[in-house]
C-alpha cells in the first residue's frame, strides 16, 4: 500500500488515510487496521459484522451502562479528545472505533477509512446545530410573553380609563393642582402595570436552584439554562470512552427533573 499526504480538503468519504501520532484526524473515520498490517480488511470487517449483531441483539434494550463500546484486540492509536469531552486523558481506540475530526493522536499508526468530512462530520454537524440555534431559550420566551400580557392588559384598562373619564367630564392634564385628570390615572395604570419586582423574583429563584445543583457538583454558566433543565421532558447525549462523566450528568439530570 503506497502511503500518500493527504490534504484536508481533498479528503473525501470512503477515503483511506493514516493516522499517527502528532496528527490531526482529518475526518470522522474508523479504524482499519495497525499500520504494520496492511492486510487487515479481513478483520475490520469482521469486527463491523461482531458490532452490528451486538446493536441487533440489544436492540430496544435500556442501556444503563453508558459508555463507547470498543472493538477488540488491542489498542492501535490513543486519540486525544479533550476539546470534545474535556477527558484529560487519551483515550484508547481499537480496530472498528471511530475517531473524530479535528482531535488529535497521540500514540500509535493505522489505517483508517472516512465516513463523514467537513460539514457532515460529527464536530461538522454540532458547529452548524450552534450557529444556526436561536438566543431564545424556555425562560426567554416566558418572560417574553408575561411582558406581552401585561402590556396589553395595561393599555386595555388605560383605554377604558380614558374612555370612562370623557363619559365624565375629566380633562386630559387640568387643572394643574388637581389629580383628578386622565394623565394622572393612566400614569397609576402604567406604574401598576410595570413588574418592577419580576426580575427580583426570577433571579432569586434561579440562584437557589444554582445552589442546589452545585451541591449535585454540577456548576451552572448561565442561569436560565436551569430553567431550561427543568422543564425538559427527555434529555439524550452522546456517550464517549469515560462513562463515569456520563454517569454524573445522568445523577443531575436525574435530580433536577425528579425522576
């Protein structure tokens, strides 16, 4: 097999590349073979039909354990994933594994054949799902819509107060030392109307729900994504080598939903 340098932008899929330490992987791709053992299609696939009988037999099955389910054998590269998964550690990949784009090999030399490039590559995929995601979260848009209530629902009563006070001979803004006058009453309405003490009340909240979820050691960024937790319904995310950080978003989970 005659090696050859592969430029990122020519990799297409179903291309086959090699992988060696100091490397950027330059497209989601699984691993063929060891790069002293040229002939190990034979075995790739055969470890591709062993996992697609497994996912076959497990099918509709609750995965309690969580975690990335390796090929066999021994470990051919040790991939550095840190900027995916924030695991300090390399982790180790076997013939059939998939390796990421853009992370990193740390030890090790194989063959490997594409599957996905650029934008249909998994770190692809999640940079267009993030660019193209809308400032616009659950608590947003509840605070949108209490702010819209409330602002029609005052400019109803200011109508029917201005409305009422023609009925009664009221004057827009006479006279002057009186506070019997239509400005005077829709001024009442407005300031009434106002929830001056709604972002007291919400923030307070949110900052306690904060505590309690660092007591369940998970540090919360933002405040509204508490809120966005709380009434999620289903909560899905993509098990990697280290089951145990997996396993800990499960707990939080567990616990800011109740069940």
């Amino acid at each position: 097999m005659i090696q050859l340098i592969i430029i990122y932008r020519t990799v297409i899929d179903v291309s086959q590349i090699i992988i060696e330490d100091g490397q950027v992987v330059p497209a989601d791709a699984r691993i063929i073979s060891a790069y002293d053992n040229p002939n190990g299609w034979a075995d790739f696939q055969k470890e591709l039909e062993r996992q697609a009988g497994q996912e076959e037999e497990h099918k509709g099955d609750d995965d309690e354990e969580i975690g990335e389910k390796h090929g066999s054998g021994y470990a051919l590269l040790a991939i550095d994933q840190s900027a995916m998964t924030g695991e300090s550690l390399a982790v180790d990949k076997y013939v059939a594994d998939v390796i990421y784009y853009t992370t990193g090999c740390k030890r090790g030399k194989a063959y490997a054949i594409v599957t996905h490039s650029a934008k249909m590559s998994f770190v692809g995929r999640t940079a267009s799902l993030v660019s193209g995601a809308k400032d616009q979260g659950h608590f947003k848009a509840i605070m949108n819509s209490i702010g819209t209530s409330l602002l029609v629902l005052v400019v109803g009563w200011i109508l029917a107060a201005w409305i009422g006070g023609f009925f009664h001979h009221l004057r827009l803004a006479t006279p002057e030392w009186s506070s019997n006058s239509l400005l005077h009453y829709a001024l009442i309405l407005l300031i009434v109307g106002v929830p001056v003490g709604l972002p007291v009340v919400t923030t307070t909240t949110l900052a306690v729900g904060a505590a309690y979820l660092a007591k369940e050691k998970a540090i919360v960024q933002k405040l509204t994504a508490i809120e966005s937790l709380a009434v999620s319904s289903v909560a899905s995310f993509v098990p990697f080598n280290h089951s145990a950080l997996a396993l800990a978003l499960r707990a939080v989970l567990r616990a800011a939903l109740g069940t």
